[in-house]
C-alpha cells in the first residue's frame, strides 16, 4: 500500500457560508464519487481558501456533513499571487490506496482555468 494525492479546486460565487459549505461538499464529493474513495482510505484533507474566502472553515463541512469525524484535516490560505483565480476553495485529498491507483483531478467552475495553463 502507498500514499497519493487527489487535487481538486472550486470557485464560489461569494464570501458567505453556505456558498463555502456547497462548494466545498460539491468538490469533496466529486473527488471520492471520481476516485471511488471510501472514507477508510483517507489519510488526511488539507483545504486552502483565496483570502477572500473568510465566512467559514471547509473542513467543519467534510466533518460535520459528511461524518469525517476521524480525518485528519486543515485548513490555509492559498498563497497570494497577482492575477490568481479568486474565491477559490482547492483540495487535497491524501488516501491510502494500491500502487496502480491513479488520481482522478476534479476542477470545477471558474477553476477549471487552473488546468487549461
């Protein structure tokens, strides 16, 4: 058995929690439904925010919404850079899986720019 990341990244419309709340279950549940990840094979989250993004924690949601109470997870600030994508919430997704396991990317929204460079 090995360790792997699985990136993903979403744009939200604005600053609120409930706009973080969908867009960071929307991703989280694009990334385990794409990579057929059960939640036994999670190793850690680690979530970054835009610094525009301050209503709310993503990993609450994975925790509380999701039932993740035994994942180890965090939060940052995505690092600052002119002309960066904003309101943006990225992922990821470290699991435990099989050497010939091979991530699936999920990048939804305006964040879909972050694959097209």
């Amino acid at each position: 058995m090995i360790t792997k990341g699985i990136r993903g990244a979403i744009t939200v419309e604005e600053n609120t929690v409930e706009a973080i709340k969908a867009g960071t279950l929307k991703l989280l549940d694009e990334i385990v439904e794409k990579n057929n990840i059960d939640k036994s094979m999670v190793s850690h989250v680690i979530f970054t925010l835009t610094k525009d993004l301050t209503a709310a924690f993503p990993a609450k949601f994975a925790r509380l919404d999701r039932n993740w109470t035994d994942v180890a997870m965090l939060c940052f600030n995505e690092a600052t850079v002119d002309g960066a994508i904003e309101k943006c919430i990225r992922i990821l997704l470290v699991v435990n899986c099989e050497e010939y396991f091979v991530p699936q990317y999920v990048y939804l929204k305006g964040a879909s720019k972050l694959r097209s460079n």
